[in-house]
C-alpha cells in the first residue's frame, strides 16, 4: 500500500498548500516524487521521531496539516508519549503513517513488529485509526483524514483490491455476503484477503458466512450491521494484533452494549513468538492460525454442530 498511499499524498499536497511531510530517514525508492513535489513542505527529520512529532505539532499548531511517516513500530512505539501530549490532547491535524503493520517487517523482528499499535493509540483523546485492508482503500482514506483534521493513525501492510459489491456500513465494509450465512468473520486490515482466500478454496463453506472488514477506529456499528450479525451470529475475529486492545476485544464490548449476544465468539489474533524464532509474515501468520489454510480450518470447526 506504500505505492498507492505516496500517489495519493502527490495528488492532495498538490491541492491543498497546508499539506507538510515529515519523514524519518525512511521512504526511498517510494517518496522521492513527493520530496520533488512538495519541496520546502518535505522535511526529512531524520531519526529522531520524538521530536518528529513535536515539530510537526508545531506546524500544526500554526494551521498545517502534517502527515508523520515511518515503519509502524517506530511511527507508533517511539513517539507514544509526543502524540499523546503534544497532539491528541490538543486536538491538532497531525496524521501516523506507519508502513508495515502487524508481522510485516518479518525476519527482522519482534523490534519491527506492531502488534499492539491498536491498544496503543485507538483509546488516545480525539484520535481516529484506520486500517485499510485493500490497496484502493488508501486514497479515500488519506482525503478522509486530511478533511476531518484531527490526529489519527493510518496503518499500511499489503492488499489486493476491494471485492465487487462491497458495501461500506459504519467503521466497517461488508466483502462478503453468504446466502445462507450462519457465521460473521470480522478482519482486521489485509488479514481479509488472507479470508478471502480461505473463502475460495471451500465454496459450500464461503455460502455460510458473511465476511466484514473493520477498517475504522472508534468502532461505529450501525443497525444494518446489527442485524447482520443478529442473523449469522456465529464469530470469528481474525487480526494481526494482540487480544488485548484489539477488534476482538474491541468489537465484543460493542455487541454486547447494543444487546447483541453472539451464539459462539472466536478470537484469531497475533500470538507473538511461540516457539521463540522469527520468520517471514506469512510464517509468522501460520503460527497464529491467521493463514488462509488454518482460518478456513477453524471456519469449519465452528460450522460443526455441537
């Protein structure tokens, strides 16, 4: 996504002359046409995010809005306290760009892994995150979070495009709908098209279920999806994010404060470093059971009457 997110920020800075970039030494080979577009209003801040953010509060401060890019761990675990302070508890447009989420940086590392950012920033005063799960999501997405100017969080890891008929409903998008759904699997950000796959290996199983992308935090749901979710009441939350603070944990605080009690509730989420090694993303997601092989396993498992 870090392809369509750099196209996207060319077209809005070209528009609108409040737009600044700050950078932390990272973008190369993918920012270079904004370094030449924007001039003056791309800053490379070097690595030294802390104050990353505190200079771009102060542009913010001064009517700019500023767009923060870096890998997600650094974007997110660095500048907490910058964010929090300078930032959100301000109300300034200052917008996370974190590159990478979740297992994205693989073989590099629990140190380039983000898999608390959600429970880190989704509760910060004023703050909205977003987490696109397909490539076409980032532009809309970028022009969002520039027209609402407020502080928010956009995570980016790798998606295909949006399935045909989707239907966007709340902080959430329906991708698929099943005609005799019994099941609602909700995923967080690319994961979806990890349950997508899934979903086309086992036709008779994809007509069971309904599959909903959370792509927008604070969770909003409406009663279209109420209703959804009334009829197929069977859950599978699949995420690349650890329980705590998560869309499971998240999610099932909304459903049961608007009275809706699901008939089974699973949570597939990052499971961190079980056996102690590292891998690619993939590797790691199959030791979570976040591949499409073991969510299509887990699919049928809960399809099973008891």
């Amino acid at each position: 996504m870090r392809k369509e997110f750099s196209t996207a920020m060319e077209q809005l800075a070209m528009e609108d002359d409040s737009i600044v970039f700050i950078t932390g030494d990272l973008g190369y080979n993918a920012l270079e046409n904004l370094q030449a577009k924007l001039g003056k209003r791309f800053i490379n801040a070097g690595v030294a995010e802390q104050n990353m953010i505190g200079v771009a509060a102060g542009f913010a401060h001064k009517g700019y809005k500023v767009f923060c890019y870096s890998i997600a761990p650094f974007i997110v675990y660095r500048c907490l306290e910058q964010f929090r302070n300078d930032v959100c508890f301000n109300n300034l447009p200052v917008f996370l760009v974190g590159n990478g989420g979740g297992y994205g940086y693989g073989i590099m590392g629990s140190s380039h892994h983000t898999l608390e950012d959600l429970a880190c920033l989704s509760g910060m005063q004023n703050a909205n995150v977003w987490v696109p799960a397909f490539a076409d999501e980032v532009e809309p997405v970028v022009r969002q979070i520039a027209a609402e100017g407020r502080p928010a969080y956009l995570r980016l890891g790798a998606g295909k495009t949006t399935p045909e008929n989707s239907i966007a409903i709340g902080s959430f998008k329906i991708i698929h709908q099943g005609s005799a759904s019994e099941m609602t699997i909700f995923a967080l950000g690319p994961i979806a098209n990890n349950v997508m796959t899934a979903l086309a290996l086992s036709p008779e199983l994809a007509d069971k279920v309904n599959v909903v992308s959370a792509l927008h935090f604070p969770l909003q749901i409406n009663d279209d999806l109420a209703t959804l979710v009334k009829n197929a009441p069977a859950i599978l939350v699949a995420e690349e994010h650890i329980s705590t603070g998560g869309l499971a944990q998240q999610l099932s605080v909304q459903l049961l404060e608007k009275g809706i009690f699901p008939k089974s509730f699973k949570s597939l989420k990052a499971e961190g470093y079980p056996n102690g090694r590292y891998g690619s993303q993939s590797y790691h997601q199959k030791l979570s059971g976040l591949d499409p092989d073991s969510i299509l396993s887990h699919i049928g498992q809960i399809m099973i009457p008891a």
